[in-house]
C-alpha cells in the first residue's frame, strides 16, 4: 500500500478516500480484514493516531467494521459497497461537469459529447 | 554510586592505569641510571619523591576534571540518582588513586630500602607498628585528603552554577574565600592557626620521637575541636552542592 | 485529561536575553506533538526545563502534575540535541548504561530496534557516523517505557535516509500510552507524525492547534504554515 500524500490536505481524508478505492477497484473484498493501526502507520510513516481517526470515520460510515478481538474487517454489505461506488462516480462526475461547464460546454452538449466518447471506446 | 563509580573508573582507566604504568617505568630507570652513575643520594630520593607527588596531583586534577565534565554532561545529569552520589563516587575514585601511588611508592621505598645500607632499625621498633596509632593516621590522611577534595569540588559546582565567561575564576577566588574563611574561624574558635582543611596537623618535630609523637596525636582533646569544625564544613559543603547541583548548574 | 506536560507562565533568560517568555501550554497524553520553531527561538530551552535540567526564572513546569525534578526524570525520556553517551563507549556499553540507570528501560526492546537501526554492539561511539549516531541516541531514548519522550531535533544535520529511518523508528516504537515532544525545523519531512504543532518563535507560542484542523481550516500543509509564520 503506498499513497503519495499531499500535505495540504487532513491526511485520514486522503486515507479514507485511498480505503474506498481500493474497496470499490477490489483490492478489498467485502468481508477481509484491514491492517491492524500501527501496521498502517509505520507502513505510510505517519501518527498512528491519524489513522485510528480514518478508521472510526469509516466505522461511522459503515464501511468498516470492527469485530471484538479480531480486527477491523471491511463490511459484507454488498449495497454499502455499491453505496461508495455512486459516491466516488458522484464525485468524478462532479467535477468532470463542472470542468466542461467551464469549457463553455452547455449541458446537453456534454451529454452527447460523453455518449459519442462511450461509443467510441466500445468500438475499439 | 558503585555503579557511577563503575563508569568513572571505565571512562578514566586507561588514564589512570596508563599514568601508573609510566611513573614506575620512570621510577626503575631514575633508580638504574642514579645508581649505576652513582648520584647523591639524597638527589635521587628528592627526585623520586617529587615524581610520586607529581603523579598524585595529576591523578587528583584528573579525578576533580572527571567531577566537571560529569556535572555538565547529559549522560550523568539525566539519571534520577540523588546527585551526592556522582559527588561520592569521585571520592571513591580519588581514594584509589592515591592508594595506588601511595601503594607503589612503599613496595619502591621497602624494596629500595632492603638494598641499600640504611639503618632501618627505627622501623622495626615495635612500638612503631602500633595499629590504633597507623589506623590513626591513616583515618586522619583520608579524611584531610576528603575534605580539600570536597572544597575543591564545591568550588568547582560554584564556578558551574555562573553561566558566564570566566566562571572558573569564580571558583578559585570560592576556594580561596572558604579557605581563608575556615582558617579564620579556627584561629578564633581554637587559637591554632596550623590547620587548614585537609592539611594533617600533625607535628612531628624530631624523627626519633616519631612513635611518641603519634600518640600524642592520638589524644582526643586535640581532635574534637577542630574535627567537628571540619564536620560542619563539609556537611555544609555536601549540602550546598546539592542544592546548586538541583538548582542552579545548567547545561 | 489529566496533562502530561504543563508550563504555566514560565520565563527564561540567558544573559539577559529573554529565552522564554510568559509561556504557557499543556500537552495531552497520547499525543505526537511538534515543537516547530526556527533556531534560537526557545525550543532546547522547553525541552531542557521539562528534563529538569534547568529551572525556570518564573513560572511552573509539571509533568504528571508534579513539578519538575529528580522523580519527573524517572518518567521523562530525553533525547538531546547533544550525545546521552560518553566518548569512550562502544554500543553495547551505552545500552548498558542506560540498563543500569533507568529502571524502566526495556533490553528487548532495546536489542530489537538496534537491530532495526543496523547498530552493531561492539561499534565505538566516536566512530559512528552523524546519521548512525542520532540512531543510537533515539534507540537509547525510546527504550525507556516512559510517561513523555523529549526529541530535541532528531533529524537534524542526517541525510536523507538516515532520517527515514529515525521517522520510522519513532512511529514502530513509540509507547501510545505516552506522549511525545519533537522539536525541529524540519517541518516537511516530519509533519505527518504529528497530532498537534506548536509554533515558537522569539520565545513566546504563537499557535498550537491539531494538525488536520490547520489542514482543514487553512488549507495548507504545516510547512507552508511554518514558513508563513516564520516568513521565509
């Protein structure tokens, strides 16, 4: 596991957001279990307390879950894991709109644009 | 403080074993050469002895650095020890330099001595070897020999308590206050103006009167006074270092 | 929470010249905190009043609540920013020392990161490298089970490896239970260690805030805060 940190931002954010990515790519699996919070620290070298914090917050969100004496394992809820896939693709989509609004794009433009781009990457 | 003790004498020993080494090197050869070329006698043995004092002033100095260097180095101020105990162990480790040099310089003198035609018929006197008496000299040396080491410590803790330039000069001109300041206190406590910390004030004025002359020193009136005097003092002394140590020497 | 460190209203002068002034703060146990502050700007001179190595001019130090002094040396670990061993020692000597001197100090865990920092016993002190050093130091100082650690600049004047290494060592093997000092002027490389920062500068606190609060409320990383403040 490696994130390449960008200090500007509260770093248990970035930590939470690489866990969810890595739920919603697959790299975890619903059900397997988490580095425990020390492991994680040393390996990302930063305050272990950091990540004790990205873990309740995902707890909070019940995207982890913690069970009594044998660790932290990533929840078995399929629809929470389909939960963070819409809201990363929220995310994405998001910004992507915005940067085309940006452009001077208008909204319909943008649908088409995206369909002909779908369209195209299915050909190939 | 054994333990301190311990790393004294770990960081010092090649000094000190080395120092050692070098003054009986230097006093067998002086010995060789002095009787091979047949010098004065009384040359050789001024010489010798001179050598010997030499040899323990430098090892005292060295304890007496040892004591400033460990005052003012993290590895000793951070321990959690009482820091009378550093104070002790320094001492502990002075006792055994002068025990060495004095220890060398009698195996020298005995061997010397069974070789050369000296009458050495005053010695065996058995009234000479009268163990209260030697105890006596010898409690009385060490604790003379304790307490300038305690003064000149003190001053040494003074001069580190300033954190400014030329604090060492602090120190002496201490020592020499204390000093005076003892001096002047027994002359008026006890109208004997002979003693001075540390310095034996024992007064041997005719060598073959030694024997008498030690018992007489042996006589408690003559010590009681002065002795608790120099009580007072170095308790004051060993109270105040620990205070300045607690309190005022900085690093 | 009970504090594990706290200065109130504590003033401090070398020659004259004021080291400390009027500071106050408390730190909280369980805590990584940065003590950040340009040389010169009073960072040794709280770290050394927390050993108990110097006193105040005015004002209180207490750790666990009790002022500072031969007891409070007995739960405080404190790395200098100048050697805790003598010049004469090899490593295992040095291990030693500390074993016959600090009753909470733990051999295991003291063999395991020298082992981890690549120290070998029967090295010289006085041969080891600036780098190799400041790891022997930190091995001493960590394996101590201690209430509060004191790291006065543990990776200043290392390279760039070295100073990876003493990161690591600090997150694998420092006690949860306790809090941590760490000084420096090194803000980039360290800032992810730390729960909360303290800036210093001229002797007075002019910030202590938890990090990810700066992150969020400022946007900015410690660094870029650091050389805001400090203006360079």
């Amino acid at each position: 596991m490696s994130i390449e940190f960008d200090n500007n931002m509260p770093i248990y954010i970035q930590i939470m957001n690489y866990i969810k990515k890595e739920i919603v790519i697959g790299n975890l699996k619903a059900g397997d279990k988490i580095p425990a919070v020390r492991e994680l620290a040393l390996e990302l070298q930063i305050n272990p307390n950091t990540v004790q914090r990205t873990f309740q917050e995902l707890e909070r969100d019940g995207i982890v879950e913690t069970k009594r004496g044998l660790g932290r394992y990533v929840t078995s809820e399929e629809s929470k894991i389909m939960e963070i896939k819409k809201e990363m693709a929220g995310d994405l989509l998001g910004r992507f709109i915005q940067g085309m609004q940006e452009l001077g794009f208008a909204n319909n433009d943008i649908v088409t644009i995206v369909a002909q781009a779908v369209n195209e990457e299915d050909k190939e | 403080m054994i333990k301190l003790l311990k790393y004294d004498w770990k960081r010092n020993s090649d000094g000190i074993l080395s120092t050692l080494a070098i003054l009986i090197i230097v006093q067998v050869v002086l010995t060789i050469v002095g009787l091979t070329r047949n010098w004065d006698e009384i040359v050789l043995v001024s010489l010798s002895a001179f050598l010997y004092s030499l040899t323990g002033i430098l090892l005292f100095i060295n304890c007496c650095r040892t004591f400033d260097h460990n005052i003012k180095s993290y590895s000793r101020r951070l321990l959690t020890l009482h820091p009378l105990n550093g104070v002790g162990a320094v001492i502990i480790l002075s006792w055994f330099v002068m025990m060495a040099v004095v220890v060398i310089a009698a195996i020298h003198f005995l061997i010397y001595a069974s070789y050369s035609d000296w009458d050495t018929s005053l010695l065996k006197q058995p009234e000479l070897w009268n163990i209260g008496a030697i105890m006596g000299i010898v409690l009385q040396t060490v604790w003379g020999y304790t307490c300038i080491m305690v003064a000149i410590l003190l001053s040494i803790t003074v001069a580190r308590s300033f954190r400014v330039k030329g604090s060492t000069w602090i120190g002496i001109l201490f020592f020499i206050i204390l000093q005076s300041v003892y001096s002047w206190l027994q002359y008026l406590l006890f109208h004997n103006n002979k003693a001075s910390i540390g310095v034996i004030s024992m007064d041997i004025t005719d060598s073959n009167d030694a024997s008498l002359s030690f018992f007489s020193n042996m006589n408690i009136n003559f010590l009681i006074g002065p002795f608790l005097m120099e009580l007072v003092f170095f308790i004051g002394s060993l109270y105040l270092m620990s205070y300045l140590l607690n309190k005022k020497v900085e690093i | 929470m009970e504090s594990v460190l706290q200065l109130t209203n504590v003033t401090k002068s070398y020659r004259g010249k004021k080291a400390l002034d009027n500071v106050s703060f408390t730190l909280s146990p369980g805590k990584i905190i940065g003590l950040l502050g340009s040389n010169g700007s009073g960072k040794s001179t709280i770290m050394k009043l927390a050993a108990g190595l110097i006193q105040p001019a005015s004002g209180t130090v207490t750790i666990g609540g009790q002022l500072v002094g031969r007891e409070t040396r007995a739960v405080t670990s404190f790395m200098p920013d100048q050697p805790l061993t003598e010049s004469w020692m090899r490593v295992e000597n040095a291990i030693q020392y500390y074993n016959d001197f600090f009753t909470d100090f733990d051999a295991a865990k003291a063999n395991e990161m020298l082992t981890f920092m690549k120290l070998n016993k029967t090295d010289r002190i006085s041969t080891l490298s600036k780098g190799m050093n400041e790891r022997l130091q930190l091995t001493l100082t960590l394996s101590r089970n201690a209430k509060l650690y004191l790291l006065d600049e543990p990776i200043g004047g290392v390279d760039p490896v070295a100073r990876a290494k003493i990161l690591d060592a600090i997150v694998n093997y420092y006690n949860e239970e306790s809090s941590m000092l760490v000084s420096t002027h090194l803000v980039h490389d360290i800032e992810r260690i730390f729960d909360e920062v303290i800036f210093i500068r001229e002797g007075k606190i002019v910030l202590q805030d938890e990090v990810e609060n700066i992150r969020i409320t400022h946007g900015k990383s410690i660094d870029e805060m650091f050389k805001g403040v400090f203006g360079e």
